[in-house]
C-alpha cells in the first residue's frame, strides 16, 4: 500500500497541528512499510530540517515554503507512486484535492480538520477541494459541527480522529518544591489574542494579592508578546511573570512537569493538545466551556472549566487549584489516567490503521464482485 502525506510543516515543534502531522507521518510510513508499499511526506519545509532520529530524507520531500513547489511534488510522486492513500494535513492543502482526484482515480483522500480553519465558510476553492475528499478526519465533535453548519459537506464522509502525544519520559529534577506556578503554553500572535493569555494574567494579578509568591511562566513566541508584556508592567506584575519564548521539546517538558496549574481560557480551540500535554504530566487544568475543549477536559474531573471571558470565575477556578493541594492531586491524577486511556500516539495510530484497512477491504470487495 503506498501513500502519500501533504503537510504544511511537521518539523517544527511547537503547534498542535506540527504534532500531529509528525504522528501521521510516523503512521503512514509503518502501514506502508508492513504491505510493502512506500511512502512519501511532501512538506512545504525541506527534509534538511529534520530533527535527528524522526525520518530519513528519503521520506520527506520538502518545497522549500514554495507552494508551487509542493503541488509539483504531489503530482509528481502521485503519478509515480499511484497511492492507495493520500492525506492532506490541512484544510488549505486539500485545494490540490481536484487534480489528485483527475490523476490518481483510485486514491483514498483524507483531509484532516483542526480548527477555526473550518468554524466559518470556506473560500470556493478550498471548499471545492475538500468536497473532492474521501472523507474528512475532524479532531473533536464540535469541529465536525461546524464544519457541517458552516460548509455544507457531506456528514457520512466525516470521521472522528481525536489528536494524540507522544509521552515524553519524565524529568523529576524539573519540579519546583513549595513554589506556586502558573503556566500557559501557545502562540502569542496578535490574530490569536481568543487564547486568553491576558485573561490569565490579569486573574494571576488578582491572585497576588493574597498568594505573592505565586509565579506565572508564559511559554510561546509571536506578534502579540509586546502588548502582553506591557499589560503585565501595567498590573504591576512583572517581578511574578516570565515569557520564555520558543521552547525546545525537552524545555517544554520541564515547565510542564514543574508548573502548579496549566491554564490556558482560549475561547477557540478546536481541540487543544496543550492540555494533553499538561495532563500527561498529571497537571489539572483550567480553561473554558468553548470550542473543542469541553470534549478533552473534563470539568470537576481532569480541571476546571470556566465562562469565556470571565474573570472573576477564571480567578476562583485559580485560587481553588492554588489552595486546595488535594484537589490539584485528584485531578491531576484523572487527567493523566485520561490521557494514557485515550490520546496516547499508540491510539492514534490504531484509529488510522482502523479507518485505512476498512477502506482497503472495502476497495477488495469491490474489486471482487466487478471482475466476478
């Protein structure tokens, strides 16, 4: 069974969408491999910028950032390969959906579904391209709804494909004993100030006046860092909250394994796989009722949800984590029971193997009764 991924970028590290283009990647090349098929990732980066250990370059095809450059690649190896499987990593790739359809008829094509990308009306094209799809991988339930109310596409060719995390091994000297930390993980642009960064740090300010030894570690890089940085000189908080920037994996896993309580209140996740990541580590979690969020953290079992946009309830979900060591155990302990049960990059990978061998022994069965 050969196959082909198109994705926007798997080599870097931070980004939820980054995460699971690498678990596609690592799972189409095995299935591959075990039919003895091929497999091949065309990436809108180049295969120079794999990390040690992850791929091989054989395996990667990378367009230098040209879009040009990647649809020729596509085409090139779909007509070489003649895939039974091609999987867009992203809405916006599936617009080359329509010419893989014309050049490879027999081709299985999966367009997975992150996000905000798909909770409003798509342009023409795109729309076009992901109605040439086999069937849409959606992330969580209220993705799959909106996609639905905003786009029209067909609800039989949708399917549910939860995103997954690699368990990292733990790190016990990250921990800071009798230290009180609050900590935040995502992109700081300033077309994604829904995460609620401000939010959380004006609760944090609040916070102070009763706990001032409780200190917020802020983790990601972006447009919006300036204006976060000025809010927190205004609240006078600033000896109380680090930006860290860009993080690498093993850095990342320190302050997760080291924070008190991950809050993140963004009122548009479609999923959120920083909160796996913080509950993988046996962290609760506060965040809101919106988006996909409600569908991986559980509220009163793996953390507390809380009204978007509000502050005084984002501050009392806070000071209960803060106060109550029990409660944080309790509910650090599901969330990560939760994880291992559910979203673990094992899982993931049955669910694709699931979904592909379903299609390939449906294709056989097809293949039988025409030629019978």
């Amino acid at each position: 069974m050969n196959t082909i991924l198109v994705t926007t970028g798997f080599l870097q590290s931070l980004g939820g969408v980054q995460s699971v283009e690498r678990l596609l990647h690592s799972t189409l090349l095995a299935l591959a491999s075990e039919s003895g098929g091929k497999h091949v990732t065309c990436s809108l980066r180049d295969p120079s910028e794999v990390r040690p250990g992850e791929t091989t370059a054989h395996d990667v095809i990378g367009a230098s950032g040209s879009r040009l450059g990647l649809v020729r690649a596509v085409v090139w190896r779909a007509l070489r390969l003649r895939p039974r499987v091609i999987v867009f990593s992203h809405v916006h790739l599936a617009r080359m959906a329509p010419l893989l359809r014309s050049l490879s008829p027999g081709s299985r094509i999966a367009v997975v579904v992150h996000g905000i990308e798909v909770w409003r009306p798509l342009d023409m094209v795109t729309r076009l391209g992901i109605r040439s799809a086999s069937e849409v991988w959606c992330v969580s339930r209220y993705t799959a709804r909106q996609l639905l109310e905003y786009n029209r596409i067909d609800s039989a060719r949708l399917r549910l494909l939860p995103n997954a995390i690699e368990l990292p091994p733990s790190s016990p000297t990250a921990r800071r004993d009798g230290e009180l930390t609050l900590l935040s993980v995502c992109r700081l642009e300033q077309n994604e100030r829904y995460k609620g960064v401000d939010f959380g740090l004006r609760a944090h300010a609040l916070l102070l006046q009763e706990f001032p030894g409780l200190r917020y570690r802020v983790v990601g890089a972006g447009s919006d860092v300036d204006r976060l940085k000025a809010l927190v000189e205004d609240l006078g908080t600033s000896e109380r909250v680090v930006f860290l920037g860009h993080l690498s994996d093993a850095e990342l896993s320190r302050e997760y394994e080291g924070c008190t309580v991950f809050v993140l209140p963004s009122r548009k996740e479609g999923f959120g796989i920083v909160f796996l990541e913080a509950m993988a580590r046996g962290k609760p979690v506060v965040a809101v009722t919106a988006g996909g969020t409600p569908e991986v953290v559980l509220d009163g079992e793996t953390g507390l949800l809380v009204r978007p946009g509000d502050l005084l309830a984002l501050y009392e979900a806070l000071r209960q984590l803060v106060t109550d060591p029990g409660l944080r155990d309790r509910l650090g302990a599901k969330g990560q029971q939760r994880v291992e049960s559910l979203f673990m990059a094992d899982q993931f990978r049955e669910r694709v193997r699931a979904m592909l061998r379903a299609h390939v022994e449906t294709t056989e069965r097809a293949s039988l009764y025409e030629s019978a």
